[in-house]
C-alpha cells in the first residue's frame, strides 16, 4: 500500500509533468533528480529504453496521464526499494521546512529557462561558462548564515527539487565562501549568482572554482527585494 508521502509525491510530480509546456523535458527532470537511469525506469516498467528516450525528447507524442502516473510510481518504487534517500529528501520540501534567515524566496518551473533570459531578468553579469544552458528553479540564500548554519549534508536542502537550478547568493564580499561551500558538497547547481558585487570585485579564485564543477558564474548589483520582484514577476 502505497504511503501518504508517496501519494503526495507522486500527486507533485505527475502534475508539473503533465502542466509543463515541454512534458518530455519535465519528465527527464525528475527521473535526474531521482538518479534513476533510462535503462534502469525502462526494465521498471517492461518497455524499451527508447520509448522513455522519445518521451523525453519529444520525438514521441507526450504521454497521458495515466502513462505519466505509471512512470512516476515507478521512480519513486525504484528510490524505495534502494532505501528512499531522495524521497526523504524531498520530504522536507514539501514540508517546508526552511529556515526564513536562511532562504529568502526558492522556486520550480515547470519547463526549463534558458540562463539567458534568466540573467537578463535580475541584471546579472556573466563571469565563468556557458548560458546556453536552462534550469528548472531557483533560491535566494543569505549567502553567511546559510554557511554559518547548515553542515555539508543540510546544505543540498538548498537546490529544492531539482540541481538544475541557479543559487543565488546575496550579502557576498568576494563570492569565495559560498564557492568553497559548494566545492566541498556532492550537489553542484548550474549556475551561481553572487548578490551585490560587481565582476571586479569577485575574488579571483571564484571563476577557477566555478570553471572545476562547470557552474556558470554571475553577479549581479540588483538589491535582493528587487530580485525576488523581478523574477516572481516573470511568466516563465
């Protein structure tokens, strides 16, 4: 019998998959976020490895509801059998259990957002690697007490649902301390975005640091408020 966490997990994630405007993209996602590869979710289910691979990549038609309900419980069957570590970890969430001095505002999208555009949208200037890239959320962290409060293993509570997102880190000096902080974590986010700074006064090891775990690198000079407006303002 299925829990009431697994039933609310699988309420979470079948309808941001069947609500996105990009269902494959959605669907690839979560099966990343639960570390679970394609062969592996195919065997699960009795299909092949390429029908969950058209899925993702739109060359197949998005499945209904009921295939997408079938994927989910078997994500989550597969992380329960191997002891439940990302269920657990995504208990918390939604439980929200957050601490306001610690995370300002923190949000998913449903389709992904080209780095691009999310840059543009808080004023932020490219430091280190690429923007071709898109995430699926973001969180805006104080950037000291996150460092000062949460040990490494509390540390991932930051990235939500998903790695595939941008840490925006505000009240920096130089941007070194959340870049060692995030060295010397498993979990590294796709972009970071040091809150308050301008490029000249970033610390030069933080690009060198950024370039190791391939993160893309911003700082913008936007004050947090006007961050958290900008992007809770936008339609993505």
């Amino acid at each position: 019998m299925k829990s009431e966490l697994h039933q609310h997990l699988a309420e979470k994630m079948a309808g941001e998959i069947t609500l996105s405007d990009s269902p494959g993209k959605a669907l690839k996602k979560w099966r990343l976020a639960f570390e679970i590869p394609q062969a592996v979710l195919a065997d699960e289910m009795g299909m092949s490895p390429s029908v969950i691979s058209d899925y993702e990549s739109g060359r197949r038609r998005s499945p209904g509801t009921a295939v997408v309900g079938r994927i989910v419980d078997t994500i989550l069957s597969i992380d329960q059998a191997n002891g439940g570590k990302f269920i657990e970890k995504f208990a918390r969430i939604l439980e929200n259990r957050f601490d306001s001095d610690i995370i300002y505002d923190i949000h998913e999208y449903a389709s992904p957002v080209p780095l691009e555009a999310f840059a543009r949208a808080i004023g932020a200037s490219i430091i280190q690697g690429p923007t071709d890239r898109e995430i699926y959320g973001y969180t805006v962290i104080h950037s000291l007490n996150a460092i000062l409060q949460l040990s490494s293993s509390e540390f991932g509570r930051l990235y939500g649902w998903s790695t595939e997102r941008a840490l925006v880190f505000t009240g920096v000096s130089n941007g070194k301390s959340p870049m060692v902080a995030i060295r010397v974590t498993p979990f590294k986010p796709r972009c970071v975005v040091l809150q308050g700074i301008t490029p000249e006064e970033i610390h030069p090891l933080v690009p060198r640091l950024a370039e190791k775990d391939r993160i893309t690198l911003m700082a913008t000079p936007m004050e947090v408020e006007g961050i958290i407006t900008a992007l809770r303002g936008e339609k993505w």
